[in-house]
C-alpha cells in the first residue's frame, strides 16, 4: 500500500524543468534581425514592419489552433481577414449623411427582410419531412422555392442598391471606434466558420481545405462587387485608427503605440490560448486529432469538438483582419490575396511549429521579416550584379529591376518552405507533447 502511494507521489511531482536554449538562441536571433532591420530601413519603416508582422500573428495563432491542435487544414484565411477588415471599415468609416437622410435605407431594410424571409421560408422546405412529405419531394420543393424566391427578391436587392450607388456613392459607416469593428469581425468571421464547419467538418480533410478555398474566394467576389456597401474597386480611405495617428504623433511615434495595442492583443491572446490548451478541453481536442476513435469510444462529441476550434480560429482570424485592415487605413476588397493572406499564414505556422503557440509567433514574425526583406536585398544583388557585369563585361543594363526584385519574395519563400520541410518538418519550435506515465 505504501508503495503503492509512494509510486503516485512520484508521477506527481513535475518533471524539472529545462533551460529553453532553442527558444533563447531562436529569439535571440530574431532580435538581432529586427535590429538589423531598423539599422538598414530606418525607424518609421522598420515599425511599421513590426505592427504588420504582429498583425500577422494573430491570424497564425487562429490558424495553428485548428491545425496544430485539431488538424483541421484551413485554405481559405483571406475570406475571414477580407470579413475582419470588411467590419473595421463598415464601424470606424464617418457615416453617410446622405444616406441616411434619403428614404433609402428603409427600402434598403425592407429588401433585406425580404431576403431574411425567404431563407426561413427555403430552410423550412428542407424540414418538410417532419411532416410526412417524402424526402425527394421535400428537395425538389426547397431547390424551387430557392431559386424562385433568390429571382424575386435579389431582382428588390439589386434595384435599391443600383439607387445607392447612382445617388449616395455607398452607404458609409457607422463612426464608431474601430475595436468595435474588430470585435464584430471575428464574431462575423466565427459565424461563417460555424456554417462552414456544420456542413465540412464530419467530411475529410481536403473537403474541408476546397471548401474554405470556395468560400474565401466567395467573400472576395461579394466585397468587390458590393459597391453600394465597400465601394468596390474604388476603396474606403481612410480608416481611423483606436490611437492617435500619424497626423497627431509623427508616423514613428504613432506606429510604436499602434504597435503596443497589438503588442498587448496578442498577449492576452496567447494566455487565453496557453491555458486551454492545458486545461482538459485542450487535452480533449489534441485527443481527438491523435486518435479519433478512441476519443469517440471515450464518448467524446467529436463533431462538436472540431466546430468549437474551427470557430475559435476562425474568430482570431477576423480580429487580426480587423487590426491589420485598420493599421493600413485602405479598405480594398482587391487587396486580399491568396499569396498574401492565406499561403502566407501557412508559412508561417510550419515555420514556428504548429500547435505551439511561441513558435508560431516566432514564425509569424520571421517569415515577415524575410517575406519584407527580400525585396529591398534582392534588388541590391541584382544592381550590384548588374554594375560588376556591366563595368567588368560590357553586360547591357537590365531595365525593370523593381519589378524581378518584387517576384523574389515568392522564391524566398519557396525555397523556406522546402528548407523548412525537409530539415524541420515539425517546425523551429515543434510542439512539446507530454506523456504521462
């Protein structure tokens, strides 16, 4: 009996814990490229550099949460930073006297309730065979009514929004504080990932990746051709920022308190994250993604599981658009791009390590640094080239330099990937998984 309990004691006292050299010599490195990079760009750049690469961070950390903790393999990050940025410049933009003024957003209102009514009156078609109706039929009935009543009332939708765009341009803002906006972002952000996640998460993995794919490029298509709600092609400039600006601080001094919000955000992110993943919710989802059916055996609502961190990264997606959207001042539904905001963040996360929350902060941070870098560095080599070919062997002068110099970031990035990949599959920083004797 009393080994017995000496035996537990045992397993209960903590392991000692390591010296984090990987982390130290990894972060290390990271500041002294950051210092490198103020030394050669200057400090209005280099800052503004940062609060990016911060931005950036946030919509790793909602992307490693459904990767690294549940392998959930989402392709479709640029339709959730498009919805975040979308919320920060519908709350922050000065509203539209015009609009408001007009009789417009009355029969603006009343075709959105037609719009309302007509999706309750298809969803209720689907519930048909809860009364009897036959399943066949059921389905014919709602894909009519779908279409007829999508006719009827996008033909309403369409009419007022073409008296929007001739008469009032669009329908502006709401003049509230930008964080409102980003609030409401990753809410609206979670809310097409739980639709997502209700029809794509209890089908395979690339179902899942083709269909965040679809809808990204949906959420793009609809913001850019809104021009009653976005302005379209034209833009929404500028966007206010929660602190004071560079009109009021100077661009270095206004950069470094944005950059300290962000600082701040992605703290508090990251201890929320911290704790759930070693709260037993946490130690479920990783159950889950290493062995589905005995988690299932465990009785475990696997579906539901997955849905709770679809969601959850899905909300730090929209909040890290919204930061990102506001820092820019630029809303410009053409601005978001696949490279950018989707391929980009999945660098990043294999880079740092997915499922580790440091290591894909390290990752969001590096990769930006390098993703900004190799522009300015590869168009020196390639005026160094040039100079050394052209003095040294009568090379002639290669025009559009600018240009070769801005198609390198691609290789750079192409070729991390692959180093990544073949000497660091697991990333810089993998995730540390405990096992319990």
């Amino acid at each position: 009996m009393s080994t017995q309990h000496s035996d537990r004691r045992a397993d209960l006292v903590a392991a000692p814990a390591h010296f984090p050299r990987r982390e130290v010599a990894l972060f290390s490195a990271l500041l002294v490229a950051v210092l490198g990079v103020y030394a050669l760009m200057g400090t209005a750049y280099s800052t503004r550099m940062l609060v990016e690469a911060a931005c950036y961070a946030i919509l790793a950390l909602g992307l490693t949460i459904q990767w690294g903790y549940a392998g959930q393999f989402n392709a479709g990050v640029m339709g959730f930073v498009a919805l975040g940025g979308f919320s920060a410049m519908a709350f922050s933009v000065p509203v539209n006297e015009a609009f408001w003024a007009s009789e417009l957003p009355g029969e603006l209102g009343l075709a959105l309730l037609y719009l309302v009514a007509a999706v309750l009156v298809v969803f209720g078609a689907t519930r048909l065979d809860r009364l009897g109706v036959p399943r066949r039929l059921r389905t014919l009935i709602a894909v009519a009514l779908a279409v007829v009543l999508y006719i009827a009332v996008i033909g309403t939708l369409r009419g007022v929004t073409d008296q929007i765009e001739s008469r009032v341009d669009f329908v502006g803002g709401l003049g509230l504080p930008p964080w409102l906006g980003w609030i409401v972002g990753g809410a609206l952000a979670g809310g097409v990932g739980y639709f997502i996640g209700k029809i794509c998460l209890g089908l395979r993995s690339d179902y899942l990746a083709i269909a965040t794919l679809g809808i990204a490029e949906i959420i793009k298509a609809f913001l850019k051709n809104s021009d009653w709600l976005t302005r379209g092609t034209a833009t929404v400039s500028p966007l206010p920022w929660p602190t004071p600006g560079p009109a009021e601080l100077g661009f270095t001094l206004a950069r470094a308190l944005y950059l300290s919000l962000t600082a701040v955000l992605i703290a508090l992110i990251f201890f929320l994250l911290h704790r759930a993943y070693h709260a037993p919710w946490g130690r479920m989802i990783r159950a889950i993604r290493d062995n589905e059916i005995s988690a299932a055996a465990m009785g475990k609502d696997i579906n539901r599981r997955r849905l709770e961190i679809f969601v959850l990264g899905c909300i730090l997606m929209g909040i890290g658009g919204g930061v990102l959207g506001t820092f820019n001042s630029l809303f410009d539904p053409q601005g978001y791009l696949p490279l950018n905001h989707t391929f980009l963040v999945l660098v990043m996360v294999i880079l740092g390590g997915p499922g580790n929350n440091l290591g894909t902060i390290f990752g969001a941070v590096a990769v930006y640094i390098i993703w900004i870098m190799s522009e300015p560095l590869a168009l020196f080599l390639m005026e160094l080239a040039v100079s050394v070919g052209e003095s040294a062997f009568g090379w002639e002068v290669v025009g559009n330099l600018d240009s070769r110099a801005l198609q390198a970031r691609v290789f750079v990035i192409g070729l991390l990937i692959t180093l990544v990949l073949r000497f660091a599959p697991k990333g810089l920083l993998p995730e540390k998984v405990i096992h319990h004797g």
